[in-house]
C-alpha cells in the first residue's frame, strides 16, 4: 500500500484506496490527478513530493466524490490550482452537498465521514485549454453528474470510477450510480478507448480495458434484472433494499442503507423510464412493481 509506482516516462501513480496520479511536467513540477481517499494518502503524497523534489502545479479531479478529492484543500494551501467538470466544481467547493444528496436531507454524524465528506476546495472549469501539452480527457457521465477520464501523453489513461473492479462487484454488487442510462453509454464509450493503460480508481492497471468494462456492464443489468424478478410481488424502496441485501447476504449499516437506498433510487428512476417497473401508493406507502 503506498507504493509510487512508474507507469511510463512520466506518468506515476499511487498505490491507495483510491489510486492517485502523478505526471512530471519537469524536472520539479508535476500534476497531480485526483487526491486520494484519507490521511495516510495524503501524507504519503506529499512524502514522494519532498523526496523527489516536485512541486504541484496543479489538480486534476475525475470527479467530485470524497475518495478523489481529499487532498484538494492541501494542495490548495501549497499554492495548486484543481480543475473538474461541470457541476463537478459545485461539488466540490460545496463539499456537504455529496452526502445530502445520497440522503436526500440535511445529514447527521454516521454519513458525515471522511468517506463522503472531504474539506472543501476551490475548483475551476477543466477544459482542453488550460491541460498541459499532451494531455486529454473525455467525459464519461453516469458513476457520478460530469466524471472524467484523463489522459497523460504517455498514452495512459487515468479512468476514475468508469468502472470497479472484480472483486468490489463481488462483494458489493451495488456500485454507485447516480444515472444508469448515461452509465451504460459511458461503458460504451469506453469500449472505443485506445491507450497504452488505463489505471482504474480501485482496480489494478490495464492493457485492455473493455474485459472489465464488460463484467461492469454485467452487474449493471444484473440489477436491473434482479430488482424486476423482486419487484414482481409490489415493494417499497425499503422493503427492495432489503431484499437486495439479503439476496448477496449483505448485512446493513447505516452508511450503506444511505448509499445502496440512492442507488436503488437510480435504478428504479432508469426501469420507471423504460416501462419497467411503476409504482403504486398503497396504505400511503409507495410501492414499485415489475410490469
């Protein structure tokens, strides 16, 4: 864990909960793309940082979520400007607001963590314009409002949470979503991608993206498919969450019945639009059923 690990010439990144990227500019500035999940990430950055000499110029989010943006404010302090897309930059600067919207209200201690909740920082429109020479991104919608994929000139492509790994599929099923239409052509999209890597926020690098892209797409309608064989007896949100849960013998906690309720939600929305599922209100209690 921790480790600085060399992609190509230029391009490192961090072995962490929520891998980091790093480019050389030069010989002493660097970019730094995304800023890790906890204090130990951080630390442990802003040690290579004095080992090697290099100083950041600037920071580049995927996406707003607290896994990808704690170090913002500490790069902020040393001088480092951070660049996302879209509502992204909201997110960010309003840093409260990704825990409301999972809940849907005001929040109270259990959800504020620094698993959703990282400092506030300042975040500016990224564009094509203000990347460094070589560098690209693309958007790919779904996992979060306005993520993006970024691309080093060394051919490697940092991808946020496009997609998870095999083993948090396994053990979670359940991966966050806030629109799982724009997600499934945001797997698409990947498909398409050509690169010498492709790093993953919580997965090992890639030479071949699209085996992960596909078991991702997988799981995805996996739940779709699951939610409509429950749905056949009329549930409500509640009741559904439920009986995910008990399906993959999961056991709840309050932070999960927050994020699994917002996903569920999602894909209730996403099947409800595509003749599904509807809901019905019974004893004033909405319920949703397979059509």
């Amino acid at each position: 864990m921790h480790e600085l690990i060399q992609l190509g010439k230029n391009t490192f990144y961090i072995e962490c909960l929520s891998r980091m990227g790093i480019y050389r500019l030069d010989e002493n500035n660097v970019c730094i793309i995304d800023t890790g999940a906890d204090h130990d990430s951080v630390d442990k950055l802003l040690e290579y940082l004095d080992q090697n000499h290099w100083t950041p110029k600037m920071v580049l989010n995927t996406h707003s979520h607290a896994d990808h943006i704690f170090g913002n404010a500490v790069l902020e302090s040393m001088g480092c400007k951070c660049y996302c897309s879209g509502i992204e930059n909201v997110f960010i600067r309003n840093t409260f607001l990704e825990p409301s919207f999972m809940y849907g209200a005001d929040t109270f201690d259990a959800i504020e963590t620094n698993t959703y909740m990282a400092k506030p920082s300042h975040s500016e429109e990224l564009t094509q314009e203000i990347l460094p020479a070589g560098f690209a991104f693309r958007r790919l919608d779904g996992h979060s409002f306005a993520m993006s994929a970024i691309k080093t000139p060394d051919d490697i492509w940092f991808l946020g949470d496009a997609v998870v790994s095999d083993g948090l599929l396994s053990r979670y099923h359940l991966t966050f979503l806030v629109d799982v239409e724009k997600y499934l052509k945001s797997l698409d999209e990947l498909d398409t991608f050509t690169g010498a890597l492709f790093v993953p926020a919580h997965s090992k690098p890639k030479t071949d993206i699209r085996p992960l892209v596909q078991k991702n797409r997988e799981n995805t309608m996996e739940i779709i498919d699951l939610i409509g064989q429950l749905c056949r007896t009329p549930l409500s949100q509640e009741q559904l969450q439920k009986a995910i849960f008990d399906h993959y013998g999961r056991h709840m906690t309050v932070p999960q019945y927050v994020l699994s309720g917002s996903i569920i939600r999602t894909y209730l929305s996403y099947m409800r639009s595509h003749g599904l599922v509807e809901y019905i209100i019974e004893n004033n209690m909405v319920k949703w059923h397979t059509l």
